[in-house]
C-alpha cells in the first residue's frame, strides 16, 4: 500500500468512518479515504487498516490540541483572522482526527515503542501536509476541513466584504469549553482525593495552581502532557544547566510549550546549533531563564536571522554575544521587524551592525510608535539628521526612553542648565541618568561651587571622583584670584 507521506497530486488522504466508531483508546488504525475532483464532482475510495496498538486517552487529547495549533497558526498565515480561523476549527473535529490519525501512520514505529511524539515533530509532520492540500485545493481548503470527510463545495466560496468578521458566539463558547475542560483537568482529584501527579509536581516546582490554569488557558496540551515523558525530563535538564529551581515557574509560564519538545532529537542539538553561532554554553542558564523561547525556534528561524545579522556586517563572535545578552532578538521576524527597522536607522546615518552590538533591543521597537516619535522630538528641538545619527549611534538606548516620562522632562531641565544643546549630541547618555537622583543633584552642586564642567564630569564620574574634581576646580579658582 502506499504510503500516506507519498501523496500525488491529484490525491489526498482522508480518514474513513464506519457505522460503529471505535474509540482510539480501543483500537489503533488508520484509515484512507482519496477523493479525485473531476469535471462533474468526486469520486471516493475507502480502505482502512486496523493494528490492536491501544492509544491513551489524554495521549490523544494532547495530540488534538497540538493538531488545533497548528491547523489554527496554518490558516492565520494564509490571511485569515483570528475569529475565522477559530471558527473553522472549531466545526473540524473528524478532520483533526484524521491529522491526528496520520501521526499515528507516520510515526508508527515512535508508537510500538510507547514514544510520544514532540511539538516541534508534529508540527513538522502536520505543516507540509497541509500545504499539500492547500497547493491541490486552495480556497476550497477551509472547505474541506469543516466537511471532511464528505464531499467539500465544488466552488470556491464568494470572497467577503473586507470587514472585520462578526463575533461568533458560539464557536467562542466551543473555544471556551475546550479550555475549561483543560483547566478543570489541573485541579481534578482521584478516587483516592488526590491531584494529578503533574499537578503535584509543577507545585513542588514552586508553581500554584492558579499559575497551572493561567499556562493551561493559553496553552490547553500542556495539563496532557506526560510527567515522565515530557515534563520531568526537561525540568531536570535545566535544573542540570545550573537554573534555579526558584527560575522554573517563570520559565514555564513564559514558555510551556518546551515541555513537549525532544531531549534528544530537538532542544540539545538547538543548543549545539545556537553555539556554533557563538552563543556562550557557559551562559545557558541566563539565556533561557531570559528567553525560553528561543529552544523552541525552528532550524530555518534561527538561520534566518543570523543570516540578517551577518548581512549587517556583524562578526560571527558579535553575533554570539548580542544572542547571549539579548536572545529575544530572534523572536523578531526579519522582513516585518528587523529589516524595516534597519532601513530606518540607515535612514538617519546610523552605523546598524554598532547599533545592533551595542543596544539590540532598539530593534525591537515599532517604528511608528517609538522611533519616529522620538527623532521628531529631537528634530523639533533643533537637531540635524546627522546630529540625531550621531546621538543614537554613541548611545544606542536613547530610543528606548519614554517621551513623557524621560526624555521630555530631561529636556527640560537642561533647558535650565548652562550648556549648549551640542553638548547632548557628545553625551546623548544624560538622558540614561536619573533626574531627580542624579542629574539635579550634582549640577546644582557645580553651580553652587561656582565651577564649570563639561557634563560627562558631572554625570559619568563616580562619586568619590567627582568630588575630587569639583574640589580640584574650586582650589584653582582661589588661586587665580589671589
């Protein structure tokens, strides 16, 4: 027979139903159903295999709702929003039974052994599927999957207005029971009176049950997931990194799917992987305590944006310590984030590869809510393109202050102080000190000694050592009076 990951064109694969389903608790089995369109509609075939392997009940419920996910992301990236793809999901059940059926084909031999499949696998597995599908059927996809498995329109469907879908009550209510059923599994007791042993690990993790239920609201697999299988072999991992147990808890609120990623076959060869780009093994612990997120990133993610960063003329050891100080910079999509914003700070003659070594943070700014702002602020004050370049380039944060609470009153004060707006465009970091503990103290005290000093000596010295230069200035003035 064929194999279902050896699909022709003009095919695809479908699970078959019977008058009397079995549960796949009971029973193993995946099922084959093609469907060929023709001119006047289209023609089915059926033919399904049995295997006496049992499938745990919450096994297939993890795995649904690994199927919803992506099935859910696949269609938001073919332009659908949010409540439309919700609601097709929603009215999909027999088609993610199929999906998930076509796991248990694929990884048959994962499943004669009692492996459970990870995230990143299904996703793997799943994804090139249904672009199968939608490069065979376009429109007719979403069609497809709410009918599956009978025939689907043979049209496509009228394109809508382009106004924002109407809120469906009802798929949110279904949405909502699917999550409610996740919650209320966190919290269920045994016939002994007892919590799930996940449960009661994640609270020894230092976890509360309100933080389980607010990772499960966002994430309904996780409660599924295997305490030996999944979650403890992870948790001990990082523990092994050298992570505090006391960092667990706000690992996994950040990112619990890293608990149904691999060991062995995806989170430690991403590690090897990230440290051939120069990110320090020594450093693993802060990492991901910073970004958990950045171990669940496919291959092609993280090659991407190493490329960008390569492409800006950053050093390979650059590189390493600007993931090193900064993973979430590979949360940043290159085309939607990264590239515009580089081309913005061309813009303004800025070195990027310096502004990326020195501050990357900025480059996760939006551009019309942050950037623009802030170089119209300084524009309005006077300040050249070039003076502006010159500012952010020796002090990369400057535009990730607030307007309102930082820059505009900072600008004010010096407003009042005895320096040309030129001496901001040499030291652009005034605007990193604190006002009211900083800045205003020890000017006044300048004034009141009667000194001058350039304002790096009144900001960036120590304490000690400013001191000793105001005194140092003070002495001289008393002698060239005498």
């Amino acid at each position: 027979m064929q194999s279902l990951g050896q699909i022709r064109h003009s095919e695809i694969f479908l699970i078959a139903r019977s008058d009397n389903p079995i549960t796949r608790a009971q029973l193993w089995f995946t099922g084959r159903l093609s469907f060929r369109q023709e001119s006047f509609g289209i023609r089915l075939k059926n033919r399904v295999e049995f295997s006496p392997r049992p499938v745990p009940p919450n096994l297939i419920a993890a795995e649904k709702e690994e199927a919803k996910a992506v099935l859910t992301l696949f269609f938001k990236k073919q332009g659908l929003s949010n409540s439309v793809s919700a609601r097709i999901i929603n009215k999909s059940e027999q088609f993610i039974d199929h999906l998930v059926s076509r796991l248990h084909s694929v990884y048959k031999s994962r499943y004669l052994v009692g492996r459970e499949l990870t995230t990143l696998e299904i996703r793997d597995s799943l994804n090139p599927y249904l672009q199968h599908l939608h490069q065979e059927h376009g429109d007719l996809l979403s069609d497809l999957v709410v009918s599956f498995p009978d025939q689907p329109q043979t049209e496509p469907r009228p394109v809508p207005a382009p106004l924002p879908p109407p809120r469906d009550l009802t798929d949110d209510s279904a949405a909502d029971t699917r999550k409610l059923r996740a919650v209320s599994r966190v919290s269920e007791l045994d016939t002994k009176g007892a919590l799930r042993p996940q449960t009661l690990y994640l609270l020894d993790l230092g976890l509360n049950l309100e933080q389980i239920k607010t990772i499960t609201r966002k994430f309904p697999a996780f409660p599924y997931y295997s305490l030996d299988g999944k979650i403890k072999p992870v948790v001990e991992f990082l523990l092994h990194l050298g992570i505090p147990k006391s960092d667990i808890p706000t690992i996994l609120c950040k990112r619990p799917q890293i608990c149904g990623i691999s060991l062995t076959d995806n989170l430690k060869p991403t590690m090897a992987f990230l440290e051939t780009l120069g990110i320090d093994k020594n450093q693993w612990a802060k990492i991901i305590s910073r970004f958990p997120a950045i171990l669940t990133y496919s291959r092609q993610k993280l090659t991407s944006t190493v490329d960008f960063l390569t492409q800006t003329g950053l050093s390979q050891e650059q590189i390493g310590k600007i993931l090193t100080r900064c993973p979430n910079i590979m949360s940043y999509s290159v085309e939607d984030k990264l590239r515009p914003t580089m081309e913005y700070f061309k813009s303004l003659n800025v070195n990027v590869a310096v502004l990326l070594h020195r501050c990357p943070q900025t480059f996760g700014l939006s551009i019309e809510s942050n950037l623009k702002p802030v170089t119209e602020f300084f524009l309005e004050k006077g300040y050249g393109i070039d003076e502006i370049g010159v500012m952010i380039s020796r002090y990369g944060a400057l535009y990730t202050f607030s307007l309102k609470e930082n820059l505009m009153p900072k600008w004010d004060y010096f407003q009042t102080m005895d320096y040309p707006k030129s001496e901001l465009v040499k030291f652009p970091q005034f605007f990193g000190y604190s006002l009211q503990e900083r800045i205003k103290p020890r000017y006044e005290l300048v004034k009141r000694s009667g000194v001058r000093l350039l304002l790096n000596q009144v900001l960036s010295l120590s304490g000690v050592e400013f001191e000793k230069v105001v005194q140092k200035k003070m002495m001289k003035l008393v002698v060239s009076d005498n």
